[in-house]
C-alpha cells in the first residue's frame, strides 16, 4: 500500500475502465475496488499471543464471475497496519502477502480462513494462516473452481488463481501489504497449482479465460512459491509411476473421492491383474524418453539422464534427496536400521536401492495412475469439459481406453496445466520452497525432482527437500516455512 490514497484510487478505476473496453462493462458487474470493501476487527490467539486482524471476506475477485463461492478471496490483514505500525520488520508499506489456496484432489477450494486449515487431524497447533498475520504477513487466501463442477474443469483453476493475484495487484496502492511480494503456498494439487502460478506468471496463454471473466487489470506474476508435494506434470506422471513402481504388484489404493489430501483416507488392498501389469511394463519405458527430451543438468553441469532400464544421473539425482534426508535424521541421532534398503557405514548414508525403498513405501494407485483407462481417475474428471465430465488427457490412455465413447482432451488444454512448459519462458519467481515427503506414493518423487531440476537449471533459487517418513500432506514445518519466508521477503523483486 502506497500513502497517497487519490490517484491511486483513480488508478483502479482507470483499470477498471480499461478492462470494461474490452469486456463491456455492465452495472451488475463486481466492482474490483478493494478500498469499497468493509472489514471487520477480529483478534484471535496464535501461540499465546493475541493478534488482532480485519476480515474481508468472500470478496469476488472477478467482474463477471461464473461461480461466485469459489471466485472469490478471503483477506486478513495485521490490525497494526492501520495505524502506522510494524510486525516483525513489516509495515503496511512493505508487508508481503502470504497467498495460500485450499485446492486439494483437483476438487473446488474454498477461500481459506485462519485457524480452519483443512489438513490432517487438528492438532491444537496455529495454521500456517495464523502464523502468517501473528508475523506481519498478509494474508490474502483465493478460492478456486475444481473437477466436480461442469464450469470447473482445467484450466479454471489456475486462471482463477491468477484472477486472485491481478485482483491484489490492481489493489496494491488502496491495500496494506506489497503486491510485489505474493507468496504462494499450496499442497499436492494446491502444490501443482501453486507452482504452475509461478511458473506461468504473465504467460500470454491464460489471456482470453481471464479477459472473459473481467479478471481485474494487471500483472499476474508472483514473488515467491511454496509447495507441498505438487500433483503435477500430468502427462507423464503415469510413466513416472510406473518408473518408481513397476514390479510392485500389491497396492493400497482408495476412491477418487479420498483425493483430496484433507479427506481421511481409506485405504484397499489389491493386486494387480495381469493386464496392470501389462499396463505397467508398456508405462515405465516412456519414462526416461520424457526425462531425456528435458536436456537437464545437475549443478555441476552433467546431464541429468536416464538409460532404457530407467537407470542414471537422474535416478541418483532423486536417490541422492532421500539419501540427505536419512543423513539428517542419522545426524539427529535416529536409528535407521530398520530401513534395509538405506546403506549405513560409521553413521553415514552410503547407499540406497531404490527399488526396495519404493516396496517399503507402496504402490497406491493402479497403473496408469492418472490418466485411468476406463477413466476412473480424478485427473480424467479434471480434464473434462463443460458437456462431457471425464477425458482422457495422453494418447497412450486413449490408445488402451476400456471407458465408452471415451474422447481425449485438446493438448493446449492440457499444456496450461503442465508448468514444465513455462519455467524459464514466463516471468518466474526467483525464489522456490518445494516439499515432498519420503513417504508420499500419490505421485512419482520424479515429478517434484523434475520441477526442481528444471527451475535449478533456469538460474531460479530452489530449497527442495524430500522430508523423513512424511506422508502426502502440508504445511508441517511451519517454522521453517516462515524462516524462508523472511529470509526471501528481504531480497529485491
Ligand atoms: C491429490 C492427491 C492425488 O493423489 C491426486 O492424484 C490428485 C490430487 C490431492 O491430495 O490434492
């Protein structure tokens, strides 16, 4: 928030007007004027501590929105800033916005609210929102539509994110906080999302979806991203799992509708028929084709590669993540000797075989594990269409398809969900937190490896780590969260 409140307002309305030409603007139409908007003085306890806050909230971020539950944002912003204070080094100038979305299973996301985060069992502990204003953030959290919806199919969720981030842009001089600093947070498919709003920041390609919601005037770029084991590079995620899984015949699977990593999940035995199976070994070999087509080099400038047996550099590049974090856990003193497949010498990791890591861990989806053949899969309800709910989305799906009438869904479609096409051509952040833990089966270790690597070898600052024994799930390490935070809130933009 700038001082000077006039031409600043002016400024909104000029971009108003702007978006107006080329949308037809209509009287019924959301006015994006922020300063409009009443909060209301709240106070709650974080840790002890009393923090009060103004709410704004279900604020539509859209002129013309489509479903105004999810089109809409919930804002929080420290009471301090109101009257010339500071928190943790912020004012009201420079505050950077903490921006987590709720999208999880690819299924609607409502705009958050502190102290409601809908992850794992309530643990008594402040969420990652609370944390976030009791250390002078604002927080500024975006609903989005999902895959159940026949308006909320791909790419509706990204570009309503992007509305978000244009709607606190095009309000940086009437709000508190520095629109220049928006960090995103997400967990698995609010991780893939969270990443894809970096990584497609400004792209062209999202233009004519915001336009024709009346998204507001401005950039959508963003500052920083956070990401929770990201369910992302759909299109080949199946090979991935495959690359990871083939061979391991038993699994633990669940219903689509337990996606959702907030859902407690249930889980079911099987094993795999011989067609999987068949299925499996025709998925693993597509894999190292992908891997090799990206032209990746680890940080010495050595390619990062995989042979036809899905062996090499970027089979030890992901070996040598797990690895780190089992030395750290040896370092804290932990006893490990119950993982047989990790190589331990005088307290050090020496090895590992990555085939017995991935049976220790499990198979938890059925191959192919995205793109489902008969089309049972959440991801093939994502990529559907307003009339018809479920496609497929690769052409090797299509190809063994068991699902009637079954189509495939148009390949730009499925592009403007792929970050790995926009990392390093769209206006990216520099600064990426990417999380994914030892003991997530939902998606390969390959696909968050894949975006590190990526964003590494655009010259991006990446802090990737695979944590110990961690399920798929997010926001668990709040304290290191919030120190990166403040560490990359201090760097230029
Ligand atoms: C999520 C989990 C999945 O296994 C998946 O395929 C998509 C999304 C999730 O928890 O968001």
């Amino acid at each position: 928030m700038k001082r000077i409140m006039k031409p600043a307002l002016l400024t909104v309305a000029i971009a108003i007007g702007l978006s107006a030409c080329a949308t037809a603007k209509k009287s019924s139409d959301y006015d994006l004027d922020f300063s409009k908007q009443r909060g209301s003085a709240k106070t709650m306890q974080v840790n002890g501590e009393t923090v009060a806050y103004r709410a704004y909230e279900n604020i539509v971020y859209v002129q013309k929105p489509v479903d105004t539950v999810y089109q809409s944002i919930n804002i929080y912003i420290p009471e301090a800033y109101f009257n010339g204070g500071s928190i943790n080094g912020f004012t009201a100038d420079t505050a950077p916005i903490f921006f987590p979305n709720q999208v999880g299973g690819y299924m609607p996301g409502k705009p958050g609210e502190p102290g409601k985060a809908g992850f794992g069992p309530s643990t008594g502990k402040a969420d990652a929102m609370q944390v976030a204003l009791s250390q002078g953030y604002i927080v500024a959290s975006p609903g989005a539509r999902g895959r159940t919806s026949s308006s909320g199919k791909a790419p509706a969720a990204i570009v309503d994110l992007k509305a978000a981030v244009r709607y606190l842009k095009a309000n940086d001089k009437v709000m508190p906080g520095d629109a220049g600093k928006i960090i995103s947070n997400g967990t698995s498919a609010g991780g893939a999302l969270s990443v894809l709003l970096g990584a497609s920041g400004n792209s062209a390609d999202y233009e004519p979806y915001l336009r024709s919601l009346g998204a507001a005037e401005a950039g959508d770029d963003i500052f920083a991203v956070s990401a929770y084991c990201p369910i992302t590079i759909l299109e080949h995620a199946d090979a991935a799992y495959e690359w990871q899984f083939n061979g391991i015949k038993d699994y633990q699977s669940m219903n689509i509708s337990m996606l959702d990593y907030k859902v407690e999940r249930k889980l079911v035995p099987g094993t795999l028929t011989d067609a999987q199976v068949k299925l499996s070994d025709a998925l693993k070999p597509q894999f190292p084709p992908y891997v090799n087509s990206l032209g990746l080099k680890d940080a010495a400038g050595r390619p990062l590669a995989l042979d036809k047996n899905g062996n090499g550099s970027f089979k030890r590049y992901v070996e040598a993540h797990i690895m780190k974090s089992a030395q750290k856990q040896l370092d804290a003193g932990k006893d490990l000797s119950d993982r047989k497949w990790l190589a331990i010498r005088n307290g050090k990791v020496t090895g590992m075989d990555f085939f017995a890591y991935a049976k220790a861990a499990g198979r938890m989806k059925t191959p192919p594990a995205f793109d489902a053949v008969d089309l049972s899969a959440g991801e093939n309800q994502l990529f559907g269409t307003a009339t018809v709910d479920k496609q497929h989305f690769t052409a090797f799906s299509q190809q063994h398809n068991t699902a009637e009438g079954a189509t495939r869904a148009d390949e730009h479609t499925v592009k403007l969900m792929n970050p790995m096409y926009y990392i390093g051509q769209a206006q990216n952040p520099q600064n990426w937190r990417i999380r994914v833990g030892t003991a997530d089966r939902d998606t390969s270790l390959a696909i968050a490896s894949l975006v590190s690597a990526k964003l590494e070898n655009s010259g991006k600052t990446v802090d990737f780590a695979m944590p110990w024994d961690q399920p798929h799930s997010g926001d668990y390490d709040l304290d290191e969260l919030f120190a990166w935070m403040k560490q990359v809130s201090a760097q230029a933009k």
